[in-house]
C-alpha cells in the first residue's frame, strides 16, 4: 500500500507519517527537493528526484508499505491514483490548532482541486498525539477495502449510486439484485412508468409528508426492491440471489423478495421496521445482515 498524505500546514500529515512508519512498519519516501519536516525521526526513508521515480519505485514495490507528505500536482496526484495500491488520506484540523502547532510562518498550501482524488478524510482536532494514534487505529488504515473494494462494499456501492436516480419525496432509497456476484438488475423508488414522477406530485401522500386526505391515500410509488425485482423476473433472477439495499427493507417489500427467492439481503441504514422485516426473513430462511463500509456512501 502507498499512502498519499494531503492537506493543510500543521494539520498533522507528519504526525500521520510517523504513526505509519513506527507503528505499522511503513517506509517514508520523498522528493530530494522537497521541503519535508517530520515532528518525529524518519528510521526509513527513500530519495526520488521527481514524482515520477517516486512512483516508480512505490510501483517496483508495491508489495510493501510505503508513505509520502510530499506536495504533489493534482496531474502528479492523479497519476498515482490511477494505481491500485495508493490511498489518498487528506488531514484538516481546525485553524485555532493549527495555529497552535505553528512554529514558523508559513502559508498554508492549497489542496481544494486534489479533493475529488481522496480516499479518506480525516479532521485532527485531538490535542495529544496518542489521542491521535488511537483513532487512527479505530480507523483502520490498511484495510484494503479501501484500495479494492469488497464485493459487498462495491454492490452497496452500487445500490448508493442507484439511488440517486430516485425523485422521491420521502427518501432515496437504491436496490441492486445479484447472482454469483454478477448484477442482474437495478431498481430506485419512485412513481410507476408513465405516470407522473413524485417530486412533481405524482404521489399525494409522499408529497404531503403523510395522510394526504385525497382519494388515493395509499403511497402509489414503487420501492427500489420491488422495482429491482420486476426488472429482473423470476426467471432471470435464478437460485441464491443476494438483494443489496442501502436501507432496509419494508414489510411490504419484505414479503415480495422471500417470494421471488431471494437467498440473502444485505443493507446499510437501518429503517423503522428493522426488527420486524429481519423476523419475517429468519422464518422464511433468508439471510439478512447489515454491512458497514469502510468509507462514506
């Protein structure tokens, strides 16, 4: 693994460095020009001329775990993410501690337009380095998840993603159906076709936030897993498919997927029937759990 460390002055890359290379066996690399300052003492470190060798060198290496605080270009950055094995981390710290630490001026570098190449975010508002340690080993770096996603990770992904095609009023909510970790259809929530979507008042009660007193009370949009499931037919939909939900599903849903032969459902955000749609799948023999991400959907 390569980690990339980015962010302000003072907000704690090389605090971050060193916990990497006394704690976890990392080996600090540089640019020879570079202007590199560490809080602790570099026991390991490697000397590239440019960017491109460091790369080259991390690359030879992959295998082993290598750090760098090194300012890059946001086309140096990205060149490096390309590969599979580097994570973007980016530190922040409020400016008040930040300032604390300062022991020189400096103007603090720009890291705005790397921010869409991160991994993971972290805001170093601790005020003791082994405070700091400790979360970062609640966070666990070296999960290689974060690199390459688990399957679940990635259908769940996915079905985060799918989500955002949804225009309903009450939530978003994505569905991905899978056999044999290949996906066999997509479904979001929303109004049935050719009717009007949602968000433009095609279903009085999601638009009334509730009871909705007209004539059609019931919530006439479809839910992501029932959209998912008549995409895919029971025919196509075959044996041990896995439902991937980012939010639990319903009673009504609950139902449909233990009749389409649905084997297992994974989800993400709990719902307020949780319980209740969990004891109708542990009694029909489907499998339901909860998975965590190790990143924000």
């Amino acid at each position: 693994m390569f980690i990339v460390v980015i962010g302000a002055m003072y907000s704690g890359k090389s605090t971050l460095e060193d916990y990497l290379v006394s704690h976890h066996g990392f080996t600090s690399v540089h640019l020879e020009s570079a202007n590199h300052y560490s809080g602790g003492v570099l026991t390991r470190a490697v000397w590239s001329e440019n960017p491109q060798e460091m790369l080259n060198h991390v690359t030879r290496d992959w295998r082993n775990h290598y750090v760098t605080t090194d300012d890059l270009s946001y086309d140096e950055l990205h060149r490096f993410t390309i590969r599979p094995f580097v994570l973007v981390v980016k530190l922040d710290a409020p400016i008040l501690d930040r300032f604390r630490r300062m022991t020189r001026y400096t103007h603090l570098r720009s890291t705005f337009l790397a921010d869409k190449l991160v991994h993971l975010r972290i805001d170093n508002s601790f005020q003791s380095i082994p405070e700091f340690h400790a979360y970062l080993d609640s966070l666990d770096l070296l999960n290689v998840d974060r690199l390459r996603p688990h399957w679940d990770t990635y259908f769940m992904h996915l079905a985060s993603l799918a989500s955002r095609r949804s225009n309903c009023m009450k939530r978003r909510v994505g569905a991905i159906l899978v056999r044999n970790n290949r996906v066999v259809a997509t479904g979001y929530n929303g109004t049935a076709r050719g009717l009007r979507n949602c968000n433009e008042g095609g279903c009085p009660r999601c638009n009334s936030g509730g009871s909705s007193g007209h004539a059609l009370d019931q919530c006439v949009c479809l839910h992501a897993e029932e959209n998912a499931l008549l995409e895919a037919g029971r025919e196509r939909l075959g044996e041990n498919a896995v439902l991937y939900c980012n939010t639990c599903p319903c009673l009504g849903c609950s139902v449909k997927i233990i009749q389409s032969g649905v084997k297992e459902v994974v989800y993400h955000l709990g719902y307020k029937v949780d319980e209740a749609s969990a004891a109708l799948f542990r009694e029909a023999g489907v499998i339901i759990r909860r998975h965590a991400t190790p990143g924000p959907l």
